[in-house]
C-alpha cells in the first residue's frame, strides 16, 4: 500500500468535495446568468465567470484536505499538479498529447467531407506552446480536485470505468448552468454532455496508464481545450459539427474501454 494510500482516511469519501464544489460554483452560476440576462454586465463575461468557476475543484479539495490532514497533506495534494515523476513510460506523454489531436483532426475531415465550411481558427496552430500554459494552469485548477482528491476512492469502490462514468456525469451537471444558456439547442447540448462523460473516460485511462498521475490528467485537458482555440472549432457549426465531435469523442473512450479494460483501464489487450 502506498503512503498516500495509507494516509487516507474512511473520512475521504468525494461525496463532500462534490457538495463543497457545488456550493463554491453557485456564486458564479448567478453571476454568469446575470450577465447573459444583461442584468449586471453582459453575455461577454461568460468565459471570465468560466475561468473562475474552474477553480472551485482545488479550492473545494485543499479545503478539505487542510481540515482533514493539515498542511503537510495540503502539499501533498498540490504537489501532484507536478507529479511527473510517476509517468514512468515516456510513450504515454505522446499518447496525451497525440490523441487529442487525432480527434479534433478526424473531426474537421468529417465537416469537410459533409460539405459544410470550416470556421476560421481563433488562434493560429503555431499559438499552441503560448495558449497550451494558459490551459494548463485552468486544467490544473480542476484536476487537482477531480483526479488528484475525488477518484481515487471512487475507483476504489466502483472500479475505474465506473467510476470515470459518474465523475464524467458530474463534471458535466458542474457546467450544465453555463451550458443551459450557452448552448443553442437540445443536439448541442446533449452532445456535449456527452463529449464531457467521454472525455473524462479518456483523462482516466491516460492517468491510470501514465502512473496515476494528476499531471497526465492535466496535460490531456488543457491540450484538448487550447486545441479548440489553435484549430476550427467544430462544435460551433450548427448540430453536426457538435454531434461529429462527441461521437469521434464517444468512439475513442469505447476503444480504449475495449483494448484496455474496464476494470482498470491499463491491462492492454492485445500485449504479448
């Protein structure tokens, strides 16, 4: 057993972080509908009241953890933003930085082959290593709290499919109020519910495989979200470029259950 495992306590279950979460993001939940009603600000400060609600999980978490362990366990918590050390097969950093891409490229070839226009890029790609830091920091302020305090116990419990299935549901009802307004109809959003669920399948099996470590979790998150400024979003055209996206997204998260396993998501089929 590791020495973070024995430093849990039968106290650490994730349902108080989930509910502490909760509580913290409220406030920008309001805020966030104020300004798409243009009751205080406007529909612009969306992404501002996002980037803030992504601090919750790590406030959430090193609240807890500071009550439950103190300080020492607090920086072993933060500490994990930084955990290269675990990955012990470097081939998995290409893997988290790789797959990413792969699905936001598959998913521009089925637009083009549909007929439909690309939008323009926010970004160039050749943005990517500037905006990727950014990204990383917003990734961390959510991992470190998602992967780094909540699964574990739930892989624990419910086995490691099982358990990326519920976070993957929760993580998606913790944007569902920006998504309520954000979103254009019922296609887009259901997709991406649906691309949220996946992709959370898909951080595990990289954190799982890379060592369990939360910097891996990290890196997938903030390549696939600065990957939507530095290429053409996809899910901005209509419903099927949204739908495209999560089914691309959909697919890889039932291969990589397939080949890898749902218990743990690491024992690789096809290995000698």
């Amino acid at each position: 057993m590791s020495q973070e495992s024995q430093s849990r306590t039968p106290t650490d279950s994730p349902t108080a972080f989930f509910a502490l979460t909760f509580v913290l993001a409220a406030p920008f939940y309001i805020l966030n509908a104020l300004a798409y009603l243009e009751i205080l600000g406007g529909p612009g400060m969306g992404p501002v009241y996002i980037a803030l609600l992504t601090i919750t999980p790590i406030a959430s978490a090193s609240l807890l953890t500071l009550r439950r362990r103190g300080r020492k366990g607090l920086k072993q918590l933060l500490r994990k933003i930084f955990d290269l050390g675990r990955i012990g097969n470097c081939r998995w950093y290409g893997a988290i930085v790789l797959l990413p891409l792969l699905i936001s490229l598959l998913s521009l070839g089925g637009i083009l082959l549909s007929g439909a226009r690309l939008p323009p890029a926010m970004l160039p790609l050749a943005a990517l290593p500037v905006v990727l830091p950014f990204f990383f920091v917003l990734a961390a302020a959510e991992e470190t709290g998602w992967m780094g305090h909540a699964f574990e116990p739930m892989e624990a419990r419910y086995g490691a499919l099982r358990a990326a299935l519920l976070l993957g549901v929760i993580w998606a009802i913790w944007h569902l109020p920006f998504f309520v307004l954000m979103m254009p109809g019922a296609i887009v959003f259901s997709a991406q519910v649906v691309t949220l669920v996946s992709t959370r399948v898909l951080i595990v099996w990289a954190y799982n495989n890379a060592g369990k470590s939360v910097f891996a979790s990290i890196l997938f998150h903030a390549m696939t979200n600065a990957l939507m400024l530095t290429l053409p979003n996809t899910t901005t055209i209509g419903t099927l470029g949204p739908a495209i996206s999560s089914g691309l997204v959909l697919s890889a998260a039932v291969v990589v259950t397939l080949l890898w396993g749902p218990q743990t998501l690491t024992r690789y089929r096809l290995a000698r």
